[in-house]
C-alpha cells in the first residue's frame, strides 16, 4: 500500500534551514524558465505555465510544511528580478504562499498519496490542488494590484482568469513531475530504454510538427501521451505532457503555427484549454493505469495465498501462518515509503 502524502518535519534547525534555501532556489529557477515565454493580457504580463507553483506544492508534499518560508523567499527574489518592489508585493508572496499551503493541506487532508497510485489520486490534484487552491494566489495578486493601482478595475477578471490558469498548469504538469521523480527507481531494464528512446524521439519529431503546423494539428499529440501512460505510467506521461506544453507554449508567444492570425486573449484560451486537456489525460489516464495495475498485483498475490494453503490442506497440514504486514508511522502497510513521505506526529494522516 502506498505512502500518504508526507508532511515530514525535519528535527534539526540546520536541516530545516538547508531545506528551505533549496526550495527558495529551486522556486527561483522555475520562476527564471516561466518568465522565459509571456504573454500581455490587458497591460499585464503573464506566463502560460508558472513552474514555480508546482515546484512549491511539491516541496510542501515531499519536504513538510515547514519549507513554507522557501516559497516566500523564491517568490521575492523572483520579483526583485522583474521590478523594484512595492506594496503590491505583498499580496503577490501572501498569495503565492498561501496557495500551495492551501494545496498542500488539502491533499493532506483527502489522503493524497505521493505516488498518485489511484484514480482519487489525480482528482485530488486536479481539482483540490490546481483548480480550488490556485483560486487563492489569483484572487489576492490581481485584487492587490488593483487595489494598489498597479491595474485597471475592468483588467480585473482577465488578468485574474490568466494568473489562475497559469498556476494552476504549474501544479498540473510540474507537482505529479517531481512526485514521481522523487519516488523513480532507476536503472530500466535495456528493452524499456529502448522503447523510451523511441517514444522520446516520435515525441520530439511530431510535437513541433502538430504545434507549428499551419493548419490545426494539435490532437495528433494525444497518442504519443497516451502511448507513454499506457507503458511508462506516471513519469512517461508527464514528461510528454510537459514537453507538449512547452513547445506549445513557445508556438503561441511567437504566433506561429496553430496560434498564428489569433489576438492574445484567444491565444491564450486556446493555449491553456489545450495544454489542461493534455496534462489532465496523462495525469488521469496513468493514475487509472497504476490502479489497475495494483488491483491485479493485489489478486494475484491473493490467489497465490490461496493456492499455498490449499496445498497444505490437502497434505493435512495446517496452513502456515500469515505475516502480519510492517506499518511504519507514515501509515504504508509494505514499509516501502520514502523518509519524506512520513506524516508529523502531531497530525497523522490515515489510509481511507
């Protein structure tokens, strides 16, 4: 049975400090690749994916919830790299930390695995860490800066409609990312290399040819993610997800391709509805999968069981005793789960 969602709180001071410069710089690099590509939405820049966002859910998920003032430092140095702050900058950090905090707690509290081993799994992210939690940073960066002057009142609601979007893809493409590189177990075997290396390359010669085709193309991606979901679950299919987006993304801010002749409003619907639609299929469709794949792991192993004590029935001798299974504090019935995946004393999280 799969880890919980960890909220691990590191002991020493000194561990807790290095933790949060990690996440600090991490955010700032996230922060440096989103503001590689932009778009200006009534007057205001603003970024198709907000990597950042899904960098800070992911160090609350693996790290704890302690690394909080990570999130805050990132997000000021990557403000004090745009412009000299002001007041606004205020809610800017308030909302870009409290909205991960709130993902984090609500996962925590829907008993989210890290593993995103269930269906339930992926529905929890999508909708309780992306879609609910994402409303917050929203909500309070475009109303401060409206409060503040920064932005026109009527600029409020596509600038708040871009800010929601592009954090909440930040969650949906780059958290299930990092959750599942941080639980990967290398090396593949030489046969699934081989098949990666060939998904890797129908992936990089047919996504710019869908993306930067003159006529609409974009759905010819959805095999290649379906392909990686169906053979390589989790990790296969994000990463096509993100490479899809990214190119996407770069097709878009150049009007090129499938984006070419539109305004930027409408750029940037058709941008976002696509690259949802494609990170929600490889999110869901792999969770699907490794559900599936655990169900049949769980009766296999169960008539197995079966078999070995009827044998033994036959034989006139009395079944061998069963194992209990080890359940260590983080609530996983196989011990298999990873040190930060171990839920605080304070506050455990159980198994539903």
């Amino acid at each position: 049975m799969a880890a919980v969602v960890g909220i691990a709180e590191p002991r020493r001071p000194g561990g807790l400090a290095v933790r949060v410069v990690a996440v600090a710089a991490c955010y700032y690099a996230a922060a440096r690749l989103g503001l590689l590509r932009e778009l200006t939405v009534e007057g205001a820049v603003v970024t198709p994916i907000w990597p950042p966002t899904g960098v800070a859910v992911a160090a609350l998920l693996i790290f704890g919830l302690r690394c909080w003032p990570g999130v805050t430092l990132g997000a000021f140095l990557a403000v004090l790299s745009l412009t000299t702050p002001g007041v606004e900058v205020l809610g800017v950090l308030f909302g870009n930390t409290a909205a991960p905090l709130c993902a984090a707690l609500l996962l925590r509290r829907a008993g989210f695995r890290t593993d995103l081993s269930r269906l339930r799994d992926g529905l929890a992210l999508v909708f309780l860490a992306a879609l609910a939690a994402m409303l917050i940073s929203a909500t309070v960066g475009a109303g401060f800066l409206v409060l503040t002057d920064g932005l026109p009142a009527a600029s409020f609601w596509p600038v708040w409609l871009a800010w929601w979007v592009g954090d909440a893809m930040g969650v949906l493409i780059v958290t299930p990312l990092l959750l599942s590189l941080h639980r990967a177990r290398l090396p593949l075997p030489l046969g699934r290399w081989r098949e990666a290396t060939a998904l890797a390359v129908v992936a990089c010669l047919l996504v710019p040819l869908a993306a930067y085709s003159p006529i609409s193309t974009l759905f010819l991606v959805y095999p290649v993610v379906i392909w990686a979901a169906l053979r390589f679950q989790l990790v296969g299919s994000v990463l096509c997800a993100l490479l899809t987006s990214v190119v996407a993304t770069v097709a878009a801010t150049d009007g090129v391709g499938a984006f070419a002749g539109l305004d930027r409003i409408a750029v940037m619907l058709k941008l976002q509805a696509f690259n949802g639609a494609t990170a929600l299929t490889a999110l869901l469709l792999s969770a699907v999968i490794i559900e599936q794949r655990n169900t049949r792991d769980s009766v296999e192993k169960a008539c197995q069981e079966l078999v070995e004590v009827l044998e033994h029935l036959t034989a006139g001798e009395a079944p061998p005793p069963r194992p209990r299974p080890h359940t260590d504090e983080s609530g996983d019935s196989d011990g298999s789960g990873d040190p930060g995946d171990t839920d605080d004393r304070s506050s455990p999280s159980g198994i539903p």
